[in-house]
C-alpha cells in the first residue's frame, strides 16, 4: 500500500475532452510510471463492455543479433509457450475461457502482446501478463515445436507466395548498408535452426523488463482500478539494467541502387521504390506521411491519375512511411517511404518509373493547391482517427507513442501536427528527400520455368 | 516397407498420440489465478427501420463514441447472379460505379469523397454486392448526397470501363499466382457442381466475355430500391438523416425488368475425394476441407458455432493445439463456417510444409472423426461459448464492423435480433448437442479435399487413406 502511494506521485496526465464536431475529438490518456519503470497508460472508453490491454516491449527486429535473424520473433513465439507456473496451452484457455481474443506481433522497434476481452477478464489477463514477465518456461521441446512453427509462417507469408515480401525484406536489404537495418527481418531459416535455449534467455533477461515496457489499456474500466491493479500484479518485478539503445544510423547513401528479381510464382511483375526517411522525431518525417498520402492514397492520389488512369502503365499502387510493417509513427530507426507498383508488361518497367519520376517533380516544381492539401489532412486525419477506434488499435497507438515519445497524449496531437503543414513544407520535403540519389528501386518480374518443370 | 504398409502405421502412430495427449492436455490452473468477474451482457446496437415508398430500406444504427459515419449501399444478387460465360461481371459494375455519374467525373468523386474523410470501397458476395464508405461525421450529410448520385445517375464511361475491366484482368492474373486463391476456386467448382454458388470470383474468360453493355443492363437489373438497403452507422443525428435521404432516395425508380430470381438450395458434389493441383515449386501444401454447413438462423446453428469453436474455430481448439502446437506441422490451421443466403459453406484450412502434409491430413482426419463420435467436454463448451460472445463483443466494439455484420445479415434475409438471439441460444448449447449436430455433419466422406501444391512430393502422402484422388488442372 505505501508503494502505491508513491507511486501516484510519479507523472500523472489526464486529458479528457469531447466534442461534437470531429475536429476536436481526442482520446483520453492517463499515465503513471511505477517505480520499477513500468509504464503504464490508460484510456477511458465505455462504449462497450470490453477493454484491450497492449503489453508492448522496446525491442524488435533491428536489434536481434547477427547470427540470429529473425530471432526476436521466434522469441515473441516463445511466450506464449508456458512459464513454470503456467504449463504450455493454459494461457490460451483461460483468454479464450473469459471470452478474449490475444496475439502478439513482432516489429521493428517493439514487441506487442494484446488482449481484448471483456472487462470480466481483467485480473485474470493481468495475472497472466504479469506470469510471463515474470519468467518463461524454457524447454528443448519448445523451441523446436516453435521453430518449426516460424518456419512455418516464413513459408506461408514469404517463399511459398508470389512476391515474396520483396517490398520489404529485400528493399531494406538493398536500401541499407548495416546489419541492423538490412537483415531479412523474418529469419533465414540456417539462423532460425541455429537459435538455442541459451539464446532465448538471454534475451528475456536483456529486453523483458519491466523498465523496458509499457502496458497499455483502453477500454470500460476505471484509471482508479488500471493502475491499481496494474501495480498489484506487475508492481513486485524489480527493474533490470537494459542494454543501451545502440547507433543504428546508417552511412549517407550516396546514389541510386537498382536490382532486378526474377519471382517464381509471380505472374506480374511490380515495382517497389523506396527513399530513406528522414529522422523520426523530425518535422519532415511527419511532412512524408503526409506526402505519402498525396501520392498513394485513393482514386484521387497522385500516382493513381498519372500512372493508372493517365498513362495506363500499372494495375494497382500502393505504398507509405515504415510500410507495410508499420506506419510513420511506431519505429525508431531508419525506415524508408515505399511505394509498390503493380503491372502488366514486363517490357514497360522505364516507361513506369519515367511517369512515376514526372509525378514526383511535379510535386517538387509546383506547389500543391489549398483545396488539395486540405483534402489529404481530411482524410489523415480521418485514418488516424481510425487508428484510435477500437479499444485495441487504441492500445497499440497509445503503447507505440509512450514508447518513442514518451508521451501518450501524442495521439491527440497529429491531427493539429498535421493541419500545420503548408504546401512549402511538402514541396521542400520531396525536392530533398524523394530524389534518385536517395533511393532504391527493385523491379521484380515473373519467372516462367516453374510452369515448364 | 510399401507405402501402403508406412501410411497404416503412420495413421495408427497418430491416433495413439493424439490419444495419449488428449488425456495429458488437462493442465491444472494455476493456483494463484484469480477467478472471473461477472461477464457484462453484450447487448446488439439498436437499429431503426426506414422504408421510403420506392421499397429501399434505410436502417441506422447511430453511436456516438466515435466522430465518423459509415454507409454502406448493399445490393442482392452477387457473384452468384453472374452466369459461369460472365463471372466477374459483378466485380466491372461494382467497380463502375465510382467511375462518374451525371454530376460529377471519377476524379471529383474521388475528391469528394477524400475531402469527406473517406474512400469508395467495394464488396462483391455470393448473394450480394455492398459498398462502402467511412467519412468524418461533419461530412455525413455530403457523403449521403454523393452515394445517392452514385446509386442512381450513374454513367458507366466507356474510357473509364476500358480502365477498369483491365485492372480485373491483371488482379485476376495476379490471384492465380496465390495458393490460397487457386485453393478456394477449385473446392467451390468441386463442392458446389453447376451450382451458382459455384462461382468463386471473377474469372479471366468471364470478364474478357462482359461488354460496357452487359454491365449497364446488370445495373438495371439489379439496382433496384426494392432489392436494396443503405446503412448508416456511427456518429450522425438519425432525424436529419433520415430526411435528407428520403428527399435524395426517394426519385430512385425500380425498373420494370425481372428482379433478382431465386436459385434452387444447394447441393453438394465430390466430397469424399481428394483433389491434387499441381503447383511447381510449392514448398508448402495449402489445404482446404469443404462442405457444406449449417447457416445462420437454422435452429442447429449455434450448437454449430460451438463445435467449430472446439474443433478449429480458437487457438485452444483442438487442431490449432494438436497440429501446430504438438506436432509443428503449421503456422495456420483453422476451421470456419461461412454462412451464404441458401447454405453455409464449412471449411478447415492448413498451410503445412511439403514433408509432412501426409501427417497433417491424417491429424486432420483424427480430430474430425473425434468430433463426430466422442462429445466434448463440459470444459470445452463452456469455453467455446465464452469465446464466442467475446468475439461478438469485439465485432460489435466499432460502427464499421457493425455496418458490415449488418449487411451480411440482411443478405441473409435476417435482421440485428438475430444478435440477441444467437448470443442466447449460444448459452444454451450443451455438450450433448454438440455431438449430435458433429455427429451428422463431421464426417470426413461429406468434404471435398483440395490441396494445391508439388504434386510429385505430395501425391503419395495423400494416397494412403483410401480416398479417391484426382488430378486438377
């Protein structure tokens, strides 16, 4: 009881404010710091009987060892495999019992393990949470059962597909220069294999701390019984020192990088383009999530008029900042802004890249109107607003931004961040960053010999 | 050792260890655990009923927790109303219909609708084509305004088709490359014979086959206010909706061509055989088990969903635990009901390496058969019924998703009680009913099996349970 009484004069925010019109919406967020560095955020929602809990690490694929690719998701696996008090298939009983859904996903910054059931559950899912930060249950049997689990997935999601992820594994692979940044975030399989129990611990007691965390919840509960609770369960895992965020910058890029792919399932070839983003945590990465949009996104986006509807050279487009695996908000780290471009003639791959070239200096010599700058900050802010609709995308944003930010209430910001960006803020960001020098283009084109096999 | 003699003996080793792990699997809860809370009931959103006089029916569902709207224009006759010659005519018109009307070129409508916070999104169904779109609720009243103009004046630009109907043929291409679609065509033509239901998507020829008329005399055809519902749901003030869409809606005239027929119930063909496409280079099998089902509003369908959750509807279900989780033969493996206007359609799906896609089929076999003659445990059930209205809750958390449940009822011709009332009758399910419902439909000789994969790897595997096997081309 006394550590709970210090512990509400650590940081506490409360922001709390609706109104009718959608301009002003906000999400409430409270925050509260535990004195073993838990960060622990709330948002009151009583929309529904239901919460969502986020228990989000700060480690993610960038910074899993060499020799170990796409060990920080095997490891994700491995928590949901038991800890000593908890055998193997209990966890996933007593969620589903109490009429929860849960999963974890790992990226490139964080880890994020999440809930979301009705509030009937909520001991019982923090119980749990609190059980594997605790400590795992490391077994041979396990971490075999797992990997062959993973290898699994990396088949499903990556070799046994057309396209192969190429627009993400292998683009930051060309794009960069560093371990860190390049490796094939998924795993080759020779490391996977390679990954031992010893491994695995380590890497618990390195990252899985609760200084190393923050436990999101948004949903119909009260901030009086999230964070008592909260401390209740998780309050008596003591801190552990947590390796330094080590320099993941990379050496400046100094000219364009091409490649060409031959895909053996594929029966269309397609494009990816990616330019290094800037910083972050500077002004002109929130100006590329911007200008992404301008570029990507609907019927009315730039690359859609020009190259499928002007010069009818591709079949779909798409792209963004930190995509697919995330969005310009919950990374920490080089990311690059991707576009992907799907099309039909393999022999028209300049053509494209020529009309996608003249969309982009366009942007760069002419600046964007008032009405349809006002229209891409209508429908950014709409998406974001989206990504705080439901009680767990809620958690997830509320998790990611205390992570990188520091600060929760960043999600009631980006829409006023973002009215602030003026046509010679988009114009100077693509004149500087969305140059040739600066990226990388793979094509990737169809491979017919697996059909005459 | 034949293979013949390998396969017994590899059937045999699997039910004995599945046996012996079924009776292990009971772990003891930890002793510290706190219990349950009470479960809230989850009550389904309040709808409202509108019907102008032209017969199109408007149902709101208003909540104002979060400041946007979603529309959602759905209309009868889908995929299912193409014809075999024209599969894919369903996905050319629902396409069209952003591509300009009377007053506004593609483009602006484009605008407009990024301007409303918004974008134009399509469905095509077996039973119905709905389309969508989610706006900042300051923007309700224009983006009601615009699909209205969208919905009647229409003006299928012959440029604009040219564009479009290229778009499906290259995504149509592109799919063929994916196993899971090549999966999902085949085991509908396979299941469903020359049934309209057959038609899974669009297909290359049937596209090719549509002409800009054809689509224009679909949209007289189909777009009718009598076949139609508009849904509005989110943050909107129901009274002034409803007054600016009966003033916008109400000119909208059914055309004095046929309405959408009926179509005889389904029936099913080809189960108890295995089919084989051959895919070079696979390093995976993907597998997919279909029959058909019990479908939503049948008196059996809970008891259905209750089974489905123990068997493979939830990760501790039991071929989640037993295929990926004891033996690590997949990454994916569940089992779903998907529930049409005239049957449901049930399927279990695995994705399992090469080396072991015998194993898998043979777990699979197991737990089907386990289903069908031993009733689960009073554990299971009430666990599978927990499950299930916790994930109703969660499907009910936005606007969005409550449009879109919305949708697939009335297409279905039910309405938002159904909710209420399959949250009930889920309670009500015991273990007894269970099996009696597993026990007339799990049975591994009513599915179709299709598995796309290296079929020079895979075949032998497969050859071992004494089913008929085929090649698909």
């Amino acid at each position: 009881m006394k550590l709970f009484i210090l512990t509400l004069l650590v940081l506490l925010v409360v922001q709390f404010s609706f109104a009718a019109s959608s301009k002003d919406w906000k999400v409430p967020t409270e925050i509260k710091k535990l004195p073993n560095g838990l960060r622990v955020v709330f948002s009151e929602d009583h929309s529904s009987p239901t919460f969502a809990i986020c228990i989000t690490y700060g480690i993610g694929f960038r910074l899993e060892p060499e020799g170990r690719t796409g060990f920080a998701h095997l490891f994700e696996h491995m928590t949901f495999q038991g800890t000593p008090n908890t055998p193997k298939g209990v966890l996933d009983k007593v969620v589903q019992s109490g009429g929860g859904l849960h999963d974890g996903y790992t990226r490139s910054d964080f880890t994020n393990y999440f809930v979301n059931a009705p509030t009937s559950s909520f001991d019982q899912i923090l119980w749990l949470e609190a059980d594997i930060m605790k400590g795992l249950d490391f077994t041979d049997e396990n971490l075999r059962n797992q990997k062959d689990v993973v290898e699994e997935e990396v088949r499903l999601n990556v070799l046994n597909q057309p396209y192969g992820g190429f627009y993400w594994i292998d683009l930051q692979r060309k794009a960069y220069d560093t371990f860190p940044n390049s490796h094939n975030w998924y795993g080759d399989f020779k490391d996977l294999e390679a990954a031992t129990l010893d491994d695995v611990k380590k890497f618990f007691e390195q990252y899985y701390a609760p200084n190393n965390a923050v436990i999101a919840v948004a949903g119909d509960l009260s901030s009086e019984e999230v964070f008592s609770k909260v401390e209740k369960y998780f309050g008596s895992i003591p801190a552990r020192k947590v390796p330094p965020l080590p320099n993941v910058s990379e050496p400046p890029q100094t000219g364009e990088r091409r490649e060409t792919q031959k895909d053996n399932f594929a029966k269309l070839p397609a494009i990816a383009i990616g330019y290094r983003m800037p910083s972050r945590t500077s002004r002109d990465s929130l100006v590329g999530a911007l200008v992404s949009n301008l570029l990507h996104d609907g019927e009315s986006s730039r690359l859609y008029l020009k190259l499928i509807k002007d010069a009818k050279v591709a079949t779909d487009v798409s792209g963004g900042v930190n995509w697919p695996l995330g969005n310009a908000f919950d990374f920490n780290g080089p990311t690059l802004f991707t576009s992907l471009v799907f099309y039909a003639d393999v022999t028209k791959a300049e053509e494209l890249i020529q009309n996608y070239d003249s969309v982009i200096s366009e942007l760069a010599q002419n600046q964007v109107s008032a009405e349809e700058l006002s229209r891409a900050r209508n429908k950014f802010r709409s998406d974001w607003y989206a990504e705080l609709e439901r009680p767990i995308s809620r958690a997830s944003a509320l998790a990611t931004t205390t992570l990188f930010d520091g600060d929760p209430s960043r999600v009631n910001k980006i829409a006023d961040e973002i009215k602030q960006i003026t046509p010679q803020d988009i114009q100077s960001f693509v004149k500087r960053y969305l140059v040739q020098s600066n990226r990388t283009i793979i094509n990737r084109i169809p491979d017919n010999k697996g059909e005459k096999q | 050792v034949s293979v013949k003699k390998l396969a017994t003996l590899v059937i045999f080793l699997g039910l004995v260890s599945s046996i012996l792990n079924a009776a292990q699997k009971e772990p003891q809860l930890p002793k510290d655990l706190p219990p349950f809370g009470e479960m809230k009931p989850v009550q389904a959103p309040l709808v409202t009923e509108k019907k102008l006089t032209n017969g199109l029916t408007l149902w709101f569902a208003p909540n104002a927790a979060f400041p946007k709207v979603t529309f959602v224009l759905v209309i009868k006759g889908g995929i299912e109303q193409d014809g075999v010659d024209h599969a894919g005519v369903s996905e050319l018109l629902a396409g069209m219909l952003n591509q300009g009307t009377k007053n506004r070129t593609a483009k602006r409508i484009a605008e407009e609708l990024q301007n409303a916070g918004g974008s134009f999104s399509y469905w095509v169904d077996t039973d119905g084509i709905s389309f969508s779109t989610i706006v900042l609720s300051e923007m309700a009243l224009d983006a009601a305004t615009l699909l209205a103009d969208m919905a009647q004046n229409c003006t299928f630009p012959e440029n604009e088709f040219e564009i479009v109907k290229k778009k499906n043929l290259d995504y149509l291409e592109a799919s063929e490359a994916e196993p899971g679609f090549l999966t999902g065509r085949a085991s509908y033509k396979l299941l469903f014979g020359d049934h309209p239901y057959s038609i899974y998507s669009g297909t290359k020829e049937g596209v090719t086959n549509s002409s800009l008329n054809d689509v224009k005399s679909e949209y007289v055809r189909r777009f009718r206010p009598d076949q139609a519902l508009l849904i509005v749901a989110g943050d909107f003030d129901s009274k002034e909706m409803e007054s600016h869409l009966t003033k916008l809606m109400s000119s909208w005239k059914a055309s004095k061509e046929n309405a959408i027929g009926s179509l005889p119930i389904p029936e099913s063909h080809n189960t108890g055989k295995v089919f084989i496409l051959n895919r070079p280079g696979s390093v995976q099998s993907t597998i997919q088990f279909s029959r058909l089902g019990i479908k939503r509003g049948d008196p059996e369908y809970a008891a259905s969903e209750v089974g489905n959750a123990i068997f493979g509807g939830m990760s501790s279900g039991r071929l989640f635990q037993n295929v990926r989780e004891e033996k690590g033969y997949a990454y994916s493996i569940w089992s779903r009901i998907n529930s049409e206007n005239l049957s449901a359609i049930y399927t279990i799906k695995a994705n399992v390496r090469n080396e072991v896609t015998g194993g898998a089929m043979n777990e699979i076999f197991y737990e089907i058969n386990r289903m069908a003659t031993t009733a689960p445990s009073n554990d299971e059930v009430t666990r599978a019924q927990r499950y299930l209205l916790g994930y109703r809750a969660f499907l009910l958390q936005s606007s969005s998703s409550v449009a879109d449940e919305l949708t697939s009822l009335w297409l279905m011709n039910l309405n938002s009680e159904q909710l209420n009332r399959e949250s009930k009758e889920i309670l009500e399910v015991t273990a007894h009913k269970v099996k009696e419902v597993s026990g007339k439909s799990q049975a591994v000789q009513n599915y179709v099996v299709v598995a796309v994969g290296e079929e020079k790897v895979i075949r032998d595997q497969l050859s071992v349970f004494g089913l008929k096997m085929e090649s698909l081309k």
